[in-house]
C-alpha cells in the first residue's frame, strides 16, 4: 500500500511538473505583448496602418515582433489576409476607417497621391490621432500634391491634407527591404530622423522607432523634416545615432 502510494505520488509530481514545464516552453514562444510588455520592456500599444504594402508590411511586421497589435488596412482588407495569418494573433485586417478606431497610434504608408483622398474621407477619424507618416513624394507617380510637397516640404503638405492630426515625419528614409535587412542589426543601431511640432506625438514616434528595432533621432519641427525627404542629406543613410548626430552638427 505504501510503495503503491509513493508511485502515485511521484506520478502526480512528474505529470505536474512537465505540465508546467511544457506551459513556460509554450509561453516563450509567444509574443510578450500577449502579457502586456513589449521587447523593448514598454507597455504594448494598438496601430493602426493604412497601407499595407512593403513599407507598411514590413514596418507592421516588426512591431507585432516586438508585441504590439496592429491592424493593417486597405481598401480590400480581405487581400491582407495572408500577412496577418503569418504574423499571428497580434496582427489583424480591417477597412481604413477600422484601423483609424482601433489605432492608439497610425502609420501611414501610401503612394502620397492618396494623402489629399484619404484626409477627405477620414477628417473626423483623423483629429488628435498621432501619425507617424512614412509617405515619400514622387513626382513622376503623385501629381500635383507631390510638386507641393517637394516646395513646401513634405511633412508641412501631410499637416495640411491631414488636418487635426498630430503629425510625425519618420520611417521613409529607405526601401523597405533596407529597412528589414538593418531592423535590431548587431553593433550599432541604425538611426531613424524623426520630426514632428507636438512634443507628445514625438514621445510616442521615438518609442515606436526604438520598438521597430532602430534609434530614434529628433532633428526638430516638421519644417526640418526636409533633411530626411528624398534627396535631403540624411536620406537613405544606414548610420548610427551617434553618425546622425554628428552630421546634423553641420547641417541647417
């Protein structure tokens, strides 16, 4: 009887203890936002990205890495369906008008022609919502809203075609293939220039930075943010935070 008992008690201790020892494997392997903590050890948030396509691909893909949720958006959200079964539960679909109610905190990553389009039809979804804009006009592609944007400077044209919204500039230094191969790279982060004139959304663009896995530097207002636009002096420049630093040292 007693040897009996003792079996069954060694059992019941070896069963218990695979149980929870299978249960820390499993927990290992999910995204730590799950359980309200980032990679980088910050609270998790909710964005919202309107354009899924390689930059915001890609850009949402880091972030939901690093346990934020983000939904993607389209016009056709049901095409989005592959990204977001491959990235897991953090990550879902919606319509912009969605991604504009779900988001803590957006990415907008479209063609720049779409911009005067999008900030019609979303106005009110828009105000006092933080954007971090990724958007690069080009003006064999964009039209006329791209001519403004290269005159006035881009960040100064999203303000005004997404009016009430709290812009930041960042993100649009590089093709997104760039900005994947150098995301969390060994020694030195990359650094991402960023620049917005609301002191709160710059907070909250410099935390996202970090999270997608680069160093967020503050060159100043969106006025400034003409250093980081395509053919500015910082664009497409994979350097460190310390590099920037030093080279805005030099710059206007």
């Amino acid at each position: 009887m007693t040897n009996r008992a003792d079996a069954n008690f060694n059992l019941h201790a070896f069963l218990g203890n695979l149980a929870i020892a299978m249960l820390a494997l499993a927990l290992g392997f999910l995204p730590r936002g799950l359980f309200g903590q980032t990679a980088a050890g910050t609270a998790p948030m909710k964005i919202g990205i309107i354009g899924a396509g390689n930059i915001g691909g890609t850009v949402g893909e880091l972030w939901v890495k690093a346990g934020h949720q983000v939904m993607f958006s389209s016009r056709n959200p049901e095409q989005l369906k592959p990204l977001v079964d491959k990235l897991g539960p953090l990550a879902r679909a919606g319509t912009v008008k969605e991604a504009l109610t779900f988001g803590d905190a957006m990415l907008t990553a479209v063609p720049y022609g779409a911009i005067p389009q999008i900030g019609r039809d979303y106005a009110a979804d828009f105000a006092g919502k933080i954007v971090l804009d990724a958007t690069n006009a080009v003006l064999n592609r964009d039209g006329e809203v791209a001519k403004e944007a290269r005159e006035v400077g881009v960040g100064i044209t999203s303000a005004k075609y997404l009016s009430g919204a709290r812009i930041v500039r960042a993100l649009n230094l590089m093709s997104f293939r760039r900005l994947a191969s150098n995301a969390n790279r060994t020694g030195e982060r990359m650094a991402i220039p960023i620049g917005g004139d609301d002191q709160e959304a710059l907070k909250v663009a410099s935390k996202l930075v970090r999270d997608a896995g680069f160093d967020p530097v503050i060159v100043g207002s969106l006025e400034r943010t003409k250093l980081f636009a395509q053919g500015g002096p910082l664009y497409g420049q994979e350097i460190s935070d310390r590099e920037m630093q030093e080279r805005l040292k030099t710059l206007p």
